[in-house]
C-alpha cells in the first residue's frame, strides 16, 4: 500500500473508466511503452512532483476528472510501484487504502491468509502507510476502529505535510475519503484491474 499516492490513484483511474493499469517503477520504461503504445495515458511523479514527459502527475484530484473511458493506463511512483518488486510471483495482490477500504476489508476477510505490505518511502518507514495498515489489521481482526481517528493522525502525519508542502491538500482530502471508490483494486499479469 501507498496511501498517498498510487493506492489511492490507482482505483480513481479505474473508477474513470480506465481498462487497466501498468505500473513500472522506471521513469525510461514508462516512456518507452508510451512510445511503443501512443494511445496510453501516463501517469507519474518522482518525490511528489510531476514528470514533464508524462500526461498526469500520480494524484488521485487530478485523475478524478480525467476522461480515461476505455484506456489504457501507465504509472510510476516514487513508492508504490517500486514496492511490487518486493512481492513474490504468484502471489495474489490486491491494493488497499481509504478509497477502497471497505471493499478491500471484504475481499481480504475471505482469504485464508493476508500479508499488509507497506510500500515506505526511499528515505525511511511511511507513517501514513503504517496508520492505515494498523486500521486494516484491526479491521481484519474482528475489531470495529473509529476510521476518522485513523483519518485524522494520517492528517497530522509527516506524510501530509510533506504534500501540503507541494500544495497537494486535494490529494490528501481525496486519499482519506472513506470508500470513495466501491471495488477491489487486483493485480495481475503485471497489470491492475478493477475487480467487483
């Protein structure tokens, strides 16, 4: 999970009408297949600020209103696509944040076995990430949390500075919006997929 951002993108850019998404955690891949693919939709960003080249920056306000009915689409992120890697072939992945915690809770409760990966940061542990895993967790466990308390200490988190910093307070009011989003977010075959 990355909260702010690709978790939270990721499911907005289903939710418009997108086929599918493909991450790649290098700036020159995403290129290229935009390259070999001209009718792709890129989407990226590097330390929370856009890259040039590409047509969005990995902010779920911004592809909130984005016409992608249909299209395919193409991420990088500083933190979350990178984090794939670390995941073992084969397993079954499924992306969870506030924007899709209910339908992601659901799925996961239907599972024998669940692992929470947080995808952190380059310079050291997400603490927005940590906060909406401990909710997941207990979510999972059979317990019933307050989620505007967790909402609210990601709101007071380093995380949110930093992106107000940036200017990016949309971001972090469409990232804590409670199931904003209804569907599971899949990942397979290198590609993530809306699952209902």
């Amino acid at each position: 999970m990355d909260i702010y951002r690709a978790t939270s993108t990721i499911p907005v850019i289903l939710s418009r009408g997108a086929k599918y998404v493909v991450p790649f955690s290098r700036i020159r891949d995403i290129r290229k297949f935009s390259k070999d693919n001209p009718d792709v939709v890129t989407v990226g960003e590097r330390f929370g600020i856009r890259i040039p080249s590409l047509d969005y920056n990995n902010s779920p306000s911004e592809m909130s209103t984005a016409d992608l009915n249909g299209k395919i689409v193409a991420i990088t992120s500083t933190n979350g696509t990178r984090a794939l890697k670390r995941l073992k072939p084969g397993t079954e992945i499924i992306t969870g944040a506030f924007v899709n915690h209910t339908a992601t809770l659901n799925y996961a409760r239907d599972r024998e076995e669940v692992w929470i990966i947080r995808s952190d940061r380059p310079d050291g542990i997400s603490e927005e990430d940590n906060i909406y895993a401990d909710f997941l967790k207990e979510c999972l466990t059979g317990f019933f949390p307050d989620p505007e308390e967790y909402i609210n200490r990601v709101r007071e988190c380093g995380g949110s500075r930093i992106l107000a910093r940036l200017g990016a307070t949309a971001d972090i009011d469409m990232a804590l919006s409670l199931d904003s989003v209804n569907f599971v977010v899949i990942f397979r075959d290198g590609k993530f997929f809306r699952l209902e």
